[in-house]
C-alpha cells in the first residue's frame, strides 16, 4: 500500500480559521496544562502556576515560563530530568 501526501497551504491557512479546529486545538492545550501541572515538581508552585497554553497564529503554544523550567525539563549535570511537558503531551496523546 502506498500512501501519497499533497500538502495544500490554503488548507492549512483555512483549518487556522476554523472555529471547531480552534475549539479542539483550545481543548488540547488546556488538558495538557493540566496534565503538566500534575508532573511538574513542586518546591513552591511558580513552576506549576507558570504552565499556560495560549493561541498564536492558529497554534495553540503550551509553555512553562519560570525561569528554571528548561532545567527541569530537561535536567542539569546534578539533577535528573523530571519532562513534565513531555509527559503531558504523551499522556493527552495516548488518551485521544
């Protein structure tokens, strides 16, 4: 079986404006912040409060904005990555 992909940018710039796409897109993120703030580590809550998913050009972005976040994502020399991000969108993911 062969599979042929056509990539089509009017499509894609059609669906960005699709308030049902949005919706689910909006839907998705917000069970990924939850799920994230869930994993996140907590010492004194600015990392789980930091955890927000907003919309930009048709995208909805999830992000953690404390300053340390990247170092828990992904660890340091001295401490164990803890990927709450990444296991959230595994988690969201596997349950769709």
């Amino acid at each position: 079986m062969r599979l042929r992909f056509i990539y089509r940018r009017g499509v894609e710039d059609e669906l960005r404006r699709d308030s049902k796409v949005l919706g689910s897109l909006d839907t998705a993120g917000d069970r990924i912040v939850s799920a994230a703030k869930s994993f996140a580590p907590v010492r004194t809550g600015r990392l789980r409060t930091s955890i927000v998913a907003h919309r930009e050009n048709g995208e909805t972005i999830v992000r953690a904005t404390a300053p340390y976040a990247a170092y828990v994502e992904f660890g340091t020399t001295d401490t164990p990555a803890a990927h709450p991000l990444a296991k959230a969108v595994a988690t969201v993911s596997a349950t769709n």
